[in-house]
C-alpha cells in the first residue's frame, strides 16, 4: 500500500507545537532539556531528503509519493525536541527501496540520538553479511511488508525464514508493517521462531476503516503469549476517529497493556505524517502522557523510552 492511500488530505505545512510534558516526570525532563540521553524516545519516524539525484527513488515511486518533500532530520528534532523526545528510530522510507544510504547517512551525522530499521532483499546472496554490517552502522531491525498476501508466502520463503534466524543471532527485530488479515500468518511465523525479537508497527493498522474490530484485536493480543513480540502504538492520525486527542484508541491501548504489559508495548509518532495539519506531535505523545490514566508512571516511561531503548538502543 503506498503511503499516500494512507493520507486522505495530506498537507505539506508542518505543525510545530510544544507539550506540556513537564507537568509529568520531572525529573527526566530536567535532564531531556539538558542534552542527557534520558527523555523521551520515538520508535518510528521516517526522514528523508528533497528529491536529488545523490539518493533516487526506486523503481515504481514517483514524486507524487514524496509528502510532503522533505523531512530531514533537523526538521524531525525541531518537532521532537518540544515534547522532550531525545531519540528517535528511524525507519527506511519504501520509496527508497533497499537503498539504506539516507538514513544511515543520518544515523553517522547524529549517532547519539538515532537508530534505523533498515529494508533488505532477503533474498539476495550474502543476506548475513549485508544485516551484520549493517548492524554495525546502527540499524536494529528490518521492516517487512506484512500483508496477508506476502504473510502467506513466509514458510516457503528461504529468504524470510533466513531474515528470521539472522535477526535472532545478531539481536535485530524483524518490524512488521502488518494489516490485521495477515495476524493469523504471522502468528505462524511467530511461533516458528519464538526467539526472534518481532515488532508490530502502528496496531497491524487496526482501525485504519474508522472503528477498532474486536476480531482483530483479539488476533493481535494472541500474540502476547509470544514473550519477544512487541506492538507499537502509534499512527493515531490514521486510526480510529483519526481526530486529536485520539481518545477513542486508549481502549485499543488498555487492552494490549494488559495482554502485553507495558514493557513490551512503544510509543511513536510515525513522523512526518503526525505532523501534517491539524494534526501535531504534541497530540501524539499527549495520548499515552496525559489522557491515559489508566497507566501508571512507570507503564509511562515504559511506553515513551525504555520499551524502545531496550530493543533498539542497547548495543
């Protein structure tokens, strides 16, 4: 699916806004506004520059798919910085293909606040030594396109299967950018190798028709029995009422901390399409900060930095 089917009216005007996050947690804001690598941290962001010859698109990708048509990663903290988020994981744009070259030009420019997911051709030869090197220049994971066509094609793929086990053994997370009709697949592949660390994105995009199946839900919280599988909350602006503050997603929310627990459960904008007007950064992170009071301080920290830091930040 190409992002723009996920825009209904994507805008290209940023909106920057600040949070009123020091109300909460006072003293890791403290030391977010000092520099120190203790604020909040961004699971999934994507950056990218205005279109150049230095990084072309891949093939099938047109400008008509650059929105808006750049977002770098000054733009990224400009916006993340309000809200006291110090790191972000950056996530391979699909319009550059396996082309890392970007974001792993970002991640050298600024290593103390980035890590990336990268997208291979896992059926390339030398798959192994593509994902070690990789991982030595700060990518942590692997994005997989998880529709229910591609899912049904995991157990004869040599190619998924060897990702499978590489990201196992170099302690990567095989990221699924899944649709709720590919859970019951991906469970498969999940209970296949249980040790592999995996990673939900934005729900599996549940509510992305306007209301929350419970069906689906139900097919993500049997996932929770797998002790390394992990759900990103995030993608508010493409969900349910897809309207600040988002309210209507917290039972979505409550539901996977209480299958899932906090700890294995991350809060991320899915920058730079948060930040489309009216929709703004600071109504992100309000959701899980402000508006869910059924999590305790701790689940807090849980869901906007320590989930995050443990899977993609400790080397």
């Amino acid at each position: 699916m190409k992002r723009r089917t996920w825009l209904s009216a994507a805008s290209s005007t940023l909106a920057v806004a600040a949070c009123n996050t020091h109300q909460l947690f006072p003293s890791q804001v403290a030391g977010a506004t000092q520099g120190n690598e203790v604020g909040w941290i961004d699971a999934h962001a994507h950056v990218w520059p205005r279109m150049n010859s230095d990084f072309p698109l891949s093939e099938g990708f047109t400008a008509k798919d650059v929105v808006p048509e750049s977002f770098t990663p000054e733009e990224l903290l400009q916006q993340a910085r309000p809200s006291f988020v110090q790191r972000v994981v950056l996530i391979q744009m699909s319009f550059f293909g396996f082309d890392n070259r970007y974001m792993l030009d970002c991640i050298k420019r600024y290593p103390k606040y980035f890590r990336g997911v990268g997208i291979v051709d896992h059926d390339a030869s030398g798959l192994r030594e593509t994902m070690t090197n990789l991982r030595k220049e700060g990518v942590r994971g692997y994005r997989l396109y998880a529709n229910a066509k591609n899912v049904s094609q995991w157990a004869s793929s040599s190619g998924v299967n060897e990702l499978f086990r590489i990201c196992t053994e170099t302690n990567q997370a095989a990221c699924l950018l899944s649709d709720p009709d590919a859970l019951p697949g991906i469970e498969a592949m999940v209970a296949k190798y249980p040790d592999t660390t995996v990673v939900i994105d934005h729900f599996s995009r549940i509510g992305m028709t306007g209301t929350v199946n419970r069906k689906d839900l139900d097919a993500l919280l049997r996932l929770s029995k797998y002790k390394n599988t992990y759900v990103k909350t995030s993608a508010f602006y493409a969900l349910g009422e897809k309207k600040a503050p988002y309210k209507d997603l917290l039972p979505m929310i409550r539901s996977l901390r209480d299958s899932f627990g906090a700890n294995r459960l991350m809060w991320a904008s899915d920058c730079p399409y948060q930040v489309q007007a009216p929709h703004t950064y600071a109504d992100s992170i309000a959701l899980v900060l402000e508006h869910a009071d059924f999590l305790s301080e701790g689940e807090k920290k849980s869901l906007l930095a320590q989930t995050a830091e443990r899977v993609f930040f400790q080397d």
